[in-house]
C-alpha cells in the first residue's frame, strides 16, 4: 500500500504474495471509517487487478482503478545536441 501523499517505495502487486511489478493502481476507502480525503491505494499486477478490485467491491467501497503511470525517473532523457 502507498502511504498517504507520499513517494512510491515499490512497485510490487499489493495481493499477499504476490512479488510481481504492478501495472495498475487502486484508490480507495471505507467510507464507514475514513472521512472523503483519506484514500488509500493498493497496487496490482494484471494477474490480480480483478481480484482486488472485486474485493474492495463487494464491501462497497468506493474505488477508482487506472493504470500505475510510468515513473518519470525511470524514463532516460533524450539526448541533445552535442
């Protein structure tokens, strides 16, 4: 899970055991304890996206999915002129 507001530490899938890189990004909150601006987020690789989605979904919580945006770090910068 990422903490709230805070950097990526991994990006490994957030089901137990799982070990592999996550494609996928699931906020979320259970609205019978957390106020609207306490989200949390899991992470999911494409094996355990619809798992995890559908357990958050059958609590009711509210969720959002999208894809893990590539990380601007780990994109090398062009090259400019010599």
């Amino acid at each position: 899970m990422i903490g709230l507001g805070a950097d990526l530490e991994t990006t490994n899938c957030s089901r137990a055991g799982c070990r592999e890189n996550a494609d996928w990004r699931l906020d979320w909150r259970n609205p019978r304890i957390h106020a609207r601006d306490r989200v949390k987020t899991w992470l999911a690789c494409d094996l355990h996206v619809d798992y995890l989605r559908d357990f958050l979904a059958s609590r009711d919580f509210p969720l959002a999915v999208s894809p893990l945006p590539v990380s601007l770090e780990a994109v090398e910068p062009e090259a400019g002129p010599a």
